[in-house]
C-alpha cells in the first residue's frame, strides 16, 4: 500500500463552483453532476473552500458561495500515500480530498472510495506463505517459491464469477503499474490461479499475455483440490469466469435488505 500514490487513484475529472457565484450556482450543479459537494476555486484556479450539500440549508438561492463555504479545507499532495490519504478521511469524517499541486491549484479529488478501490485483492506476502503452509499439511509437499512471469491464457481459474466494478478497478490499476502480483500453483502440466481472478481478467480484456506473480512451485504430479473444485464448476479456462454486475454483489444485495428491513 506505501508504494500507492493518490495521483495514481484520485479523480483528475474535478467539477468545481467558483467562488463568486452563488448558492443557485451550486444547486444547479448538484442536480447537473448528483454530487453533495463541491471544491470552490477563485478565477486563478487556487482552492479556497468547500462547499457541500448541507452547507445550503437555509440559504437563499441568490447568497453568494463564499459567504457560505467552508474555509476550514483539508487537501492532499499528490505524492501522498494512499494509506495517509485514508487516514485524514476517516479520522477527519470528511469523504472527499481536494488534491492541489504546490501553487495550490485544484488538480484533483480524492474520495473514501477510491481509498476502498486501493485497497481491494491487496496481496501481502503472509497470504502467500501461509497457502504455502496449507499445502505442505494437506499434502505432505514441500513447495518453492520464486517471483515470475505467467501466461495468463494458460491459467486454470479457481473461481467461478467476478464484479464487474472491481474489475474496472484492477483495470485501471494495470494501466497505472500498479497491479499486485497473482498468486499461482505451478505443478507438472498446469498452472493454477489461487488468487487475482480480477486482475488476471482485467489483463486479458487488456490484452496483456503475461502478468505478474507469485510462483508456488510444486514439483510432485498431484492433482490439488482447488483442481477437483475448478472441474466440477465446469471451469477449463478465464473465459468460463461470469462477471457480475455490481448490483449482484452480495455485499450489496445485504445492504439493500438492511435498508428495507430498518
């Protein structure tokens, strides 16, 4: 995560309010753009504010903006970690960073979503030695592990369906440099995807042959259970992987049911 900018996932699309407009100005764009809040920039572009939904209550449509915005701003470097960028959104409640370059000119925004895109399929090295581990005491092997390259159309994938959201993300972070390594089984014969079904999509849609990733080498001829896993799900090749719409996300289908429910 450290080696993770907010320039390489803030927003560079910025709809800002000027400062000399007015509270009508600022309606118009929430209806336009179905944003609740706005960086507000003077007529060099410098940041000087913010204004949000919540800020209008009780205004009238013709009150100009700086009368009613905040100056109390909180903005990002652009060579910032997205770690320190989480940290200043979630301590300080805000959900959106004004991203601005040393002239404080707006180049940018970073919301609490796009630190949540960061971070998701965020491979570490314990989640690979401890599959490592796993393997040793199911089947008795002593595996080895090397960093490589692999062929994404030789893959056998293990997982049955993606979201398409958090591909569009892995998407993004494979033409930024950013992907996190797969994490593969290499055995006699074939090639096992154990984790990165997004980003191995992702680089096919992209057209990219070969991706990044952890080698688990294992030399015996055994056939592993996620194998067993990956015939009975009908699953040979990425092509056989469904994705989902975002809307089918169970994370989202549970939400949905808490909302109606309370």
């Amino acid at each position: 995560m450290e080696k993770k900018r907010v320039k390489d996932y803030m927003t560079y699309d910025v709809v800002t309010v000027n400062a000399h407009g007015t509270v009508r100005d600022v309606i118009e764009a929430i209806k336009k753009t179905h944003h609740d809040g706005f960086p507000v920039v003077d007529d060099s572009k410098e940041v000087v504010g913010y204004i949000s939904a919540r800020d209008l209550l009780f205004a009238h449509p013709s009150t100009p903006i700086e009368q009613v915005m905040s100056r109390h701003l909180i903005v990002a470097d652009p060579e910032m970690s997205v770690n320190d960028a989480a940290r200043v959104i979630f301590r300080s409640g805000i959900q959106k960073l004004p991203v601005v370059n040393e002239n404080n000119e707006l180049i940018g925004i970073m919301s609490n979503a796009d630190v949540i895109r960061s971070q998701i399929e965020h491979v570490s090295p314990e989640k690979v030695f401890k599959f490592i581990e796993t393997l040793k005491k199911l089947y008795g092997v002593e595996p080895t592990l090397k960093r490589g390259s692999v062929p994404i159309d030789d893959l056998l994938p293990t997982q049955s369906k993606i979201y398409e959201d958090e591909l569009e993300g892995r998407i993004y972070e494979i033409k930024k440099g950013l992907a996190e390594p797969l994490i593969v089984v290499r055995r006699p014969g074939r090639w096992i995807l154990v984790d990165g079904h997004h980003r191995a999509i992702a680089a096919k849609r992209l057209g990219i042959k070969n991706l990044d990733a952890y080698i688990i080498e294992v030399r015996e001829d055994i056939e592993l259970g996620m194998e067993r896993t990956a015939r009975t799900l009908n699953l040979q090749t990425l092509d056989d992987i469904k994705v989902l719409d975002y809307a089918r996300h169970p994370l989202v289908a549970l939400t949905h049911r808490l909302v109606r429910h309370g």
